[in-house]
C-alpha cells in the first residue's frame, strides 16, 4: 500500500516549483491563478526572492502548499491508498486527496496565514525541541509550569517539540534537561504553533473553513489531531479547525499508516524532513521523494 505525506512550514527554500512552471502549461496556469487569488505575485518570490523574503508567514505557508500540490497534480501516478501532512501540509493533502479545491485550499491556507501572523503580534510565543524524552514525562512537566507550555509536535518517538509564551518555553528547557532530555533546543520561529496562544487565529480560520465546501476524497486521510484515518467531510472539517491549538500528532499518523498496511511512502513538496521521521519510526517501508521523469 502506498502512502503520500506533505511537508509543513520550515521545507521552503528559493526556486522552488519553478521546474513545475517551466515544464508544464498547467501547472503555469495554476502558479499565475495563485497570484491572482493570492492579489500578489508569489511566482516572484518562490522563484526569484530572498531567503528571507520567502520567510514571511504569509508567503512561506502558501509557498509549500503550492509547490506541494501542483506537484501532486502533475504525477502520472498518483494512486494513494492513503495521505496525510505535516501540520500545514494537511491542506496540502486535502486537496490532492479532492476533498478541497485548489482554490478552497489555497485561500484556507492564506487565511491561516495571516491568521497566525495577527495571533503571533498579538500573543508572542516561541517553540523547542526535546531530543529523547518519554512523551510522558513532556506532558507531566509542561503540566506543571504556572506559564502556557504544551507538547506541539509528536514528531517521532525521541523528538517532540513543545510550545508556549517565551517564558514558559525557558523554564520547560531547563525541566527537560534536568530530567533526562539529550537537548532541548529553541527554535527559531514566529511564535508559539499549536499551542492555545493560537486560539485567536482558530476562531478567524474556523470561520472560513465553516463556509467551505469539503467533499469525499479518494482516500482516508490520517489528521493531524487525532492521528487516525478520516473519510468523512464534516469529520475532516472538525478535526482541520482544532489543529491550531492541538498537537499534531505525527508519531501516532506513522504507526498508525504502517499498521494499516503502508509499506510505501512518497513525500510530495518540498524537502525530505517527513522520510527522515518514518526512517527513525517504521521498520520496513520504501521512502522516496515524489518526482516526474
């Protein structure tokens, strides 16, 4: 069985989707209908920007979910028996999987950009690695810190990423160091993802996602939230307005996938950061990055 996985925020990097635009007359029609949706040209940024022009949220996000999807779009063979993303790639796996339209996706997805950007100046956070830690003992110990820290990211077993307000971050560290951590590592991001300081930009983009059309897809989707196989559309809908404020559960989507059968994965969009994690979690599954010949 074969599976497809889209990568979130942080896979971006300069050129990126511009052999898509080149090469084939559809996807260029679907880059310039983005910059006509988007009222701005992101073709110039993914293409021709700075590293640090394509940093800003209300690109990055964009960015990956259209290199990701036109890509998916393009493939011959894009068959899945099952798909799931990496927190903003979870757009990115609706629509290849036909539950949203590449319209519909891509202005959630603008949507939830801006979004989190306002959440961001409004309530700052930061987030941190924790390498080789038992999820347990994360819970317990953000738990017990009078600031907002929670667990964001199950990315594999040993590495977790936790998120709250700057404060709060610091003091789960130094915690998770004491008690055992190989690393707990600051991040450099905008602010605290997943995590309840998101809840302003959860309310705005369940808003948008309340007046949209989702439709059956072509397979189970596996979702962020509760890391298990979703078919039905109001489900999906439910689940993609909690991901904001809730971890995603990435570890729990690997097992889960290979439990059902996976032995082949395909990473569609930028980067190779998802194979890494099911080479450190899934014994025995073909890993190959998405690619048309």
């Amino acid at each position: 069985m074969k599976a497809y996985v889209f990568p979130g925020q942080g896979a971006q990097f300069v050129g990126m989707g511009k052999d898509l635009y080149d090469r084939f007359p559809k996807a260029k029609d679907l880059f310039l209908k983005a910059d006509d949706i988007l009222k701005f040209k992101i073709t110039d940024v993914m293409f021709e920007g700075t590293d640090e022009d394509l940093r800003q949220t209300k690109v990055t996000q964009p960015a990956i979910f259209l290199h990701s999807v036109i890509l998916a779009m393009m493939l011959d063979d894009f068959r899945p028996d099952m798909v799931a993303g990496h927190s903003l790639g979870e757009f990115s796996a609706l629509v290849a999987n036909r539950v949203l339209t590449f319209e519909d996706g891509l202005r959630l997805v603008s949507k939830r950009a801006m979004a989190m950007q306002k959440a961001c100046d409004a309530n700052p956070g930061t987030m941190a690695a924790i390498i080789n830690l038992e999820d347990e003992k994360i819970k317990s110990i953000c738990e017990s810190i009078d600031e907002v820290v929670v667990p964001a990211n199950f990315n594999s077993p040993g590495q977790v990423v936790i998120s709250g307000t700057i404060e709060g971050v610091r003091i789960a560290c130094e915690k998770m160091k004491e008690a055992g951590a190989k690393r707990a590592l600051p991040l450099n991001v905008g602010g605290a993802f997943h995590s309840p300081l998101m809840e302003p930009a959860r309310e705005e983009l369940a808003k948008a996602i309340n007046k949209t059309k989702f439709s059956n897809g072509i397979c189970p989707v596996y979702q962020n939230v509760t890391g298990q196989a979703v078919n039905d559309p109001e489900i999906i809908k439910c689940n993609l307005i909690k991901q904001l404020t809730s971890p995603v559960c990435w570890t729990q989507i690997m097992e889960n996938m290979t439990a059902a059968g996976v032995n082949e994965v395909v990473e569609v969009g930028p980067g190779t950061v998802l194979q890494g994690l099911f080479k450190r979690t899934c014994n025995n599954v073909e890993l190959s990055s998405a690619a048309i010949s």
